[in-house]
C-alpha cells in the first residue's frame, strides 16, 4: 500500500525571498524613507481554495500599483516561506496572481509594494495540489503503462509492459486508504492492448491494434470478441449512449458495432450482420469520443494531425464529418515522431488530447477554434492515454522521455469539473 505522491513539477523557477518571513516588518535600510502605505489585502476569489502553480487566481484589496513589477504576492506554509507568485494582471485594487508550487490547508498570502516599507495584512488560503500518482507498482526503468481505464464503480486497470513485453491488465484499487495492485487479465505476450473501455453492464473490452476487439475476464487471458477482415486495424473504441462500440482505426471505414453475447466473425464487409455497420471514412484515426450525438475522430491526413466531428441521426449513423480542429496549424510545430493518441471531452465540451509533445495534454475549446497546453509548465511529456472518473480527476498514462524529471507512472489531475457522460 502506497499513499499518493504529489507530482508538481514546474519549468518556472520562483526565487525564495527570505525577508517574507512572518516576523519580517521592514526590508528596507532604516534611513531610507517610506513613500507609500502598505496594501491591504480583503480577500482572495476563487473562494475556498484552488490548485497550487495552475492558472490565477485573484487578490482583492487596496494600495496595489498598476505597474506589474511593483508588487509582489508571498506565500508560505509550514516549509516554505515567502514563495513569490507569479503576477499576470494589476490594477490599484486587484491582482491575478499564478500561485506557486506549495500546497496546504492554510497557506499564509501577503503582498509587497514597492515604495512601501512594510507587508500587508495576512490572509489564509488552500492551495491544493493538481496532480496526483495513483500506481504504486510500477518497476523504475523497465515496466511501463500502455493503457488504462475506470470500470462503472470506478475502479482503475492499467495494461503493462515490461521491457517491451506485455504483462497483462493489473486492477488498481484507488480508494481514500491507499492503492493495491492486482493483476486481472494474465500476459498474452503477443498484444500490449492499446485501448480498455467497458460497456454499459461493465465488461471490459480491449483494442490491440489489429483487427479484432477482445472480450477481457478476471483471471483469464483476453479472448477475441468481435473480428473483422484484413485489411481492418483497431486503435481505439468508444461506447454511446445507445450501447454502440465505434471502433477506430487505420481504416477506410468507421465501423459501429453492438456487442454480443458470442464472438462474431465477419469475413467479409459486403454481408455484414444486422449487429455491424461500416460508415466510409479514410483517415489515420487512433482517438474517438462520443458526447452529444457526435463522434470526436482523433487522428490525421496527408497535412497533419486533426480532430473530425462526425454527426449522428436519431438511428446512430453517421450523416456528416466536417474538419473540427486542424491541430498542425495551431501547435505550428509538427514532428513526424509527435503522437496523439487519446481523447477524452469535458461535461462543457472542451477536448483533451493526449501527446508526446512538450505540452503532454492538449486543451481544446469547445468549438474547436482555440487550442493550448492543459496546465503549461504542470505535466511533463509523454502521455499515452485519458480515462475520466465520475468526479473532477482525469486520468493519464505518463511514459519517461529524455525530459529530466518525466517517469512511467499513472496520474490523476484535477480537473476542476466533470466528464462528459460516459456510456
């Protein structure tokens, strides 16, 4: 049993002030003369706390200059004092300020102006931290996560690799106590299992990247479900809310399929059963996530990486796919070595892309017009695959690179808001 180990890595570096300390009253030589009154601080929105080295939050009060450089925003706790943040905006009554990599209940916040000889009043806040570790099994240097995914009571599997070679799917207990490892599907040393989703009435199904999807049962090996003709690959899958698997793949089709109680064979795609259907499609696609009657199609073409939205009628077939965002011409800087492999969507519509690229995850507008790095300077490179439990925390995959300070590991990051309903 292993405890949570907070991850906050940071590219920023905030210099210690060593005159923030509690008992400090004046860091100015005594025969200097003050030529301002010390800010006063009333309150600090979001109310309630928030996440230690993300985003802003912001400091109301009084006596603040309108002039960034001028102040400066401090905060301590028990082992750190005087941790300045890092101010993006100013006014004379407001500052937004990026917090620092502290965390705590009861964080000690003041501020400095310059010109004025003494700190402001002091509040208390908690800052919370944004990533958590949640797989205590991992062996440093040679056992790597390829895939993960969270059952209908929330319990977490993660498909292993050891120096290459599969290891089964280990179950991870994540509950408030501690974290336990026990391994559910047994090795097949022939499949690393690209992809773990589970149905309406919880049965694990799974991608290997060839053309079958695979039917996974506890203490057993995976055992093939649903099979179709060369030349059919299967990356990813998703489930909708009318229990269809949409597949995935490096295809000419997307492929719709119901699942069923036996394994079903198909040999050829000009007889298909009334439990399979074929929608033309001919893109790269190893990503796709289904949210109000659409399927978010994450892959590429002959120019780059991009995401397709594929519209849905009343009888779940696709109707239209339209280009929704073209992630080479946003990111500017495309390597044909940069992955994108996953896809998860927020309950407000946002896309989430996992990658290799310096930015881990990327974070996509709900309407597809704005994309960024989730948390900048927060996640290290690479990662691999997205699951989402039924709370604010998004699960991820994260696979050592030569980046100083990246591991194999499995996270969880607060999300500060709900999934998109998962079926």
């Amino acid at each position: 049993m292993m405890r949570p180990i907070y991850i906050l890595t940071y590219f920023l570096v905030l210099g210690l002030f060593s005159a923030c300390d509690e008992q400090a009253t004046s860091i100015w030589d005594p025969n200097a003369q003050a030529i301002g009154s010390a800010p006063t601080l009333t309150n600090i929105t979001p109310e309630g706390g928030y996440l230690s080295g993300v985003d802003a939050i912001t400091i109301n009060g009084t006596g603040f200059s309108t002039n960034l450089s001028d102040n400066k925003i401090y905060f301590s706790n028990s082992s750190e004092k005087g941790v300045a943040g890092l101010i993006l905006s100013a006014s004379s009554t407001q500052i937004e300020v990026r917090p620092p990599n502290i965390v705590g209940d009861t964080i000690l916040v003041k501020a400095l102006v310059s010109g004025s000889e003494t700190f402001s009043n002091i509040l208390t806040y908690k800052l919370s931290p944004p990533i958590a570790e949640v797989y205590p099994g991992l062996v440093p240097g040679s056992q790597t996560p390829v895939s993960l995914g969270l059952d209908n009571n929330g319990d977490l599997y993660v498909a292993v690799t050891e120096s290459g070679t599969p290891l089964g799917i280990n179950k991870i207990d994540i509950s408030a106590t501690g974290e336990e490892v026990s391994n559910f599907i047994l090795a097949n040393n022939r499949f690393k299992f690209d992809a773990i989703d589970f149905s309406s009435d919880n049965k694990m199904y799974i991608c290997v990247g060839i053309r079958a999807v695979f039917l996974g049962t506890e203490g057993a090996k995976e055992g093939a479900h649903f099979i179709m003709p060369n030349p059919f690959s299967f990356l990813n899958f998703d489930m909708d809310d009318s229990g269809f698997m949409w597949l995935v793949g490096n295809n000419t089709h997307l492929v719709r399929h119901i699942p069923q109680s036996s394994r079903v064979n198909i040999s050829n795609i000009n007889s298909l059963p009334d439990n399979t259907m074929i929608f033309s499609f001919e893109k790269d696609l190893t990503g796709v996530s289904y949210f109000n009657s659409a399927l978010y199609l994450l892959g590429k073409d002959e120019t780059g990486p991009k995401i397709w939205k594929a519209s849905l009628n009343d009888d779940s077939e696709v109707i239209s796919v339209d280009e929704f965002a073209d992630l080479g011409s946003a990111l500017g800087d495309i390597d044909p070595n940069d992955t994108f492999s996953d896809i998860a969507i927020a309950e407000d519509g946002m896309l989430y892309v996992a990658t290799n690229r310096a930015e881990s995850i990327l974070e996509i507008s709900a309407d597809g017009s704005t994309i960024g790095a989730l948390y900048p300077g927060v996640l290290y490179p690479s990662v691999t695959s997205l699951d989402w439990d039924t709370g604010e925390f998004l699960y991820a995959n994260t696979i050592e690179t030569t980046v100083e300070g990246s591991i194999n590991s499995v996270i969880k990051i607060n999300m500060q808001k709900k999934s998109a309903p998962d079926f």
